[in-house]
C-alpha cells in the first residue's frame, strides 16, 4: 500500500490505518482472518484506544495477531490514553499507568504512536512533558500526537512537551467537513464561515502534523453511515457515478475523497467487515480530479461561495 511520512517523524505509515474499536464485536476465528486480511492488504498500522472495549480490544487483538517478538517488527501500533468515566485526564500518573496497561494488553514492550485522546482542560503541559520525556527515556512510546485538539489546544502542550506532535486524529467525513468548508468562506456572514476549530487543517498542514480521519462514513456523531442512505441521495449518486468510473466500490471513493487533500491524510477505517476494509485500501491507488472531489463536496450540500 502506498505510505506516507507520518508527521516530521521517519516513520513510513500506510495511508489507510485499520482502527480496531470494534474488533470485540469478532469471535476468535474472525478477528484472526481479519488482522491476518489487514497485513496481506498492506495495512499494518493498526489503531486502539484503552477505552476500546475497556482494554479489551487490545487483548483480543493481540491474541488474533499473535503477537511475538518477529510479529511485532512487521505492524506499526498507536493507541490513545486519557478517558476516564466521566471525565478527561492527562496527569503524568494517569498516562504513564494507561500506557503500562495498553502494553500489557497488547503484549509488546513499546508503541509506536502515543495519542491524547480528547483534550481535558484541567491539563498542566508540564505534567504532560514528564509523563513523554519518561516514556521517550524509557522506549515504551517512540512518537506521541493528539486526538480532537485545535491549534491552540496543541499549542499550549507544546509550551512544555519537547516531542513533535506527529497526528492529530479528528472527525472528518464528506458530510462532516467543516474543518475544509469554513476555508471556502472567509470573511462570509453565513454558518459556513464559522471558525470552529481555529482551523486546524491549515495548522496541522503547516506544522506537518499528519490529520487522522475517523467515522470516515459517517455523518453527524455517530447518526449512521452516509453510503446508500436515502437522506443523501444526490451524494450517493454522485458518488456511485464515479465508484462506476473507476470500476470500484462507493466505499473507496468516500476514502479517496479524503486521500486526494494535499494534507496527506491517514484515514482511520473502523470496519470490520473484510470486503470493505479491502474497498477501503483501494482507495490508496485512485487519485480523484479535481473536478470530481468538487463534485462530491457539492453533492454533499455545501455550497461555495
């Protein structure tokens, strides 16, 4: 699978990660074919949170997996720390206990990526920078990013924590596309034009922070999917015009919509059905025109200005 540089890191990621949150929906059997599908696509970078099934996930992964020193070497681990019931926390304590237990789980000695996962506004950026030099120091997490921050949330962690922020995982879909549709209306008295996020799509893309996608298909939060809905019938008809184009599925062209922003995004695919996580990797070898990502953004009810 096509890769891109993730972050200012040196670390080669494919452009589609293989988010696991619903692999406890799988029996033993499947979440093994699937992990095993996943690395035969090329799909090695592989997505978790300790929330996941509350640490389940993790468990049941490494086990379908099969995790073992020569099988580690071959995939690229991320997972995310920082929710807790009812609340947020990024006190040292509680990211250096969340990463000892993701590592347990998932039975390896290190991580690859390291996420925030949400932001918590009692957050002391010094207590952050400990808790990341020690696991930096220690080899348990090699590359550290964010989750659903905006730039000066980003900002303000990098006032004491010395590591690059390599990615930044947001909610991006076609329908849900307000990071890129407030760009088209500056200075417009309209809602498009309200600046909801400080936008981030332009900082991330000038600090060279690798945006990930997630809920690619969804619209709204968590609402359903957008493909094949009768509330979307002039997207998914441009759409499937273009999936018959190409000689795909409208699935990989919901991905490569969000693969042809020069941000060189990582989707985050959260399917674990095996015909459309293959529909999904798919997407890594189209590239739409621009005439054609336009045309979906339209389909899809925004209006330019």
């Amino acid at each position: 699978m096509r890769k891109i540089k993730l972050g200012t890191s040196s670390l080669e990621v494919p452009v589609v990660a293989v988010g696991c949150m619903r692999i406890n929906s799988l029996d033993k059997q499947e979440a093994e074919r699937f992990v095993r599908t996943s690395l035969e696509l090329g799909a090695n970078f592989f997505d978790h949170a300790d929330i996941y099934g509350a640490g389940k996930c993790e468990e049941i992964f490494a086990d379908a997996i099969g995790m073992s020193p020569s099988v580690r070497e071959g995939i690229i681990l991320q997972s995310k720390c920082g929710i807790r019931p009812g609340r947020f926390d990024f006190s040292k304590e509680h990211i250096l206990a969340s990463v000892d237990g993701i590592l347990k789980r998932l039975r390896t000695d290190y991580l690859d990526v390291l996420l925030l996962h949400r932001p918590d506004t009692l957050v002391e950026p010094e207590e952050v920078a400990e808790a990341f030099d020690q696991l930096e120091r220690s080899g348990k997490v090699r590359h550290f990013g964010v989750s659903n921050q905006n730039p000066m949330q980003i900002q303000l962690l990098k006032k004491a924590v010395k590591q690059p922020i390599v990615a930044n995982q947001l909610q991006l879909s076609i329908t849900n596309s307000t990071m890129i549709s407030q760009g088209f209306n500056v200075n417009m008295e309209n809602d498009s034009a309200v600046n909801r996020d400080g936008s981030v799509l332009d900082f991330c893309r000038l600090h060279d922070i690798t945006i990930q996608p997630w809920s690619p298909f969804q619209y709204g939060f968590f609402e359903g999917v957008f493909l094949d809905n009768d509330k979307f019938p002039e997207l998914n008809a441009k759409i499937n015009e273009i999936a018959a184009k190409y000689g795909v599925s409208n699935t990989t062209i919901a991905i490569a919509w969000l693969l042809r922003h020069p941000a060189n995004m990582q989707p985050v695919i959260g399917t674990m059905n095996i015909d459309r996580l293959k529909d999904c990797v798919k997407a890594a070898d189209i590239r739409l025109t621009r005439e054609e990502w336009y045309e979906i953004f339209r389909a899809a009810g925004n209006v330019l200005p």
